[in-house]
C-alpha cells in the first residue's frame, strides 16, 4: 500500500465570504438562515456564518480534489488509513458544528429582534 503525502489548502485558496447573505448548504438543514431578514446584514455572526459556509465549501473542495488525485496514483490517505478520517474529514465535521451554533444564534437574534420590534411599535401600528 502507497502512502500519499498529504496536501492542504492555503488562506489564498479560500473563496472570499459572499458580500451578501450566507451561503448556506442546504444538507446543514439551517434554521435561523429563514429570518435573517431580521437580522442586520452588518452583524458579526452573520458575517461569520458567511465565513464559515465559504470555508466549509472550500474544505469539500480540497477534499474532493485530494480523493480524486489519491484515486489517480492509487493511494490511500495516510490519516484515513491509520484514523479511519482525514484531518480535512475532522476539519469539516467542526467546521459544520460552528455553522449549526452561528445558525441557532441568529435564529435567537432574529426571534429576539422581532419582539423587540414588536415591543417597541405603537399600540395601533400592530
């Protein structure tokens, strides 16, 4: 059995985070991402979340390439072969659980934002 040498991608190969909006997978089944109409776009965890999603595509990515090019030479990842995961399986599993936490806390302050608003409306205007 060959044992390939590992390859990781650098900060220059990361896409940008989207200007506006997450880029939400839709295999993480996000729940605040539905109100972030609520939510200012200039919020930090929004913008996190942004962040998070274009790190978590760019690890798929890598990890996809590296599979590819491990299938090409017929080799077997050395970390996959010795853990039974990747070190970019285990990046991505903790990348997914930071945007499910980024996710819930938006989904907080989008609900928290509407009460405030709600509470904050002149009794007529409701």
């Amino acid at each position: 059995m060959d044992i390939a040498a590992p390859t990781r991608p650098t900060q220059r190969s990361l896409p940008p985070a989207p200007p506006e909006g997450p880029a939400v997978s839709s295999p993480l089944k996000l729940s605040g991402t539905v109100a972030l109409r609520d939510v200012p776009s200039d919020d930090p965890r929004l913008q996190a979340l942004s962040r998070a999603c274009a790190l978590l595509e760019a690890l798929e990515a890598e990890a996809k390439a590296l599979d590819r090019r491990l299938a090409d030479a017929n080799r077997v990842d050395p970390m996959r072969h010795v853990r039974g995961q990747t070190s970019l399986e285990a990046a991505m599993a903790e990348t997914r659980t930071m945007v499910r936490e980024l996710d819930d806390l938006l989904c907080t302050a989008a609900e928290d934002a509407r009460r405030q608003a709600g509470r904050t409306q002149p009794k007529g205007s409701r």
